[in-house]
C-alpha cells in the first residue's frame, strides 16, 4: 500500500462512504416513493453517475494493478502456511514404526 497515493484513498474512501450510506437506505421495507424524476431527470442522473463511474473505474483498476503483486503474494504466503500446518498435523497422526 506504500505506492498507493493519498488522493486514490481519499477517493475510494469516498466511494466507501457514499455506498454505505446509500446501502442501507435502499434496503428499507415496502415503503412507497414519495417522488418521480422526470426522463430528462432521469438521463441527467444516469450521466452524472457514468461520469463518476468510469472516473473511480480508472482509479480502481490502477490501484488494482500496483497492488496486485503484493496481495498475491500475500494470499500464496497464507496458502503455504495452512498447507504446511495440515501436513504437519497429518504427519503426527502417521503411527511411528517399533525398532
């Protein structure tokens, strides 16, 4: 996370927040909308967010891609460590031979 600049946190923070907020909102019951857009609202609101969207996608993507070697490594390292700890754990179950 060293190479990651601070306006790609801020931003992901951001996008962080607006989802959480949002989230739970729309997860309420069966209550009624209180209002309708318009077509020309509603093509105003499509813009707008495809303009955000594909701003954070380019964002997303480039964090994805400096951090993608870091992170598979990390996520090899933990296989390796499970892997180890279950053939240890298999190789004590093994009876040992009397001499």
């Amino acid at each position: 996370m060293q190479n990651v600049k601070l306006s790609d946190l801020n931003k992901m923070l951001a996008l962080s927040l607006f989802i959480g907020l949002i989230f739970p909102a729309s997860c309420s019951g069966d209550e009624e909308t209180k209002f309708r857009l318009t077509s020309r609202e509603r093509i105003q609101v499509d813009t707008l967010y495809n303009r955000q969207i594909d701003s954070l996608r380019a964002d997303l993507d480039s964090f994805c891609t400096q951090s993608h070697d870091q992170l598979l490594s990390l996520a090899v390292d933990s296989i390796l460590q499970e892997r180890k700890k279950t053939e240890m754990e298999l190789r004590k179950r093994i009876p040992k031979p009397n001499n």
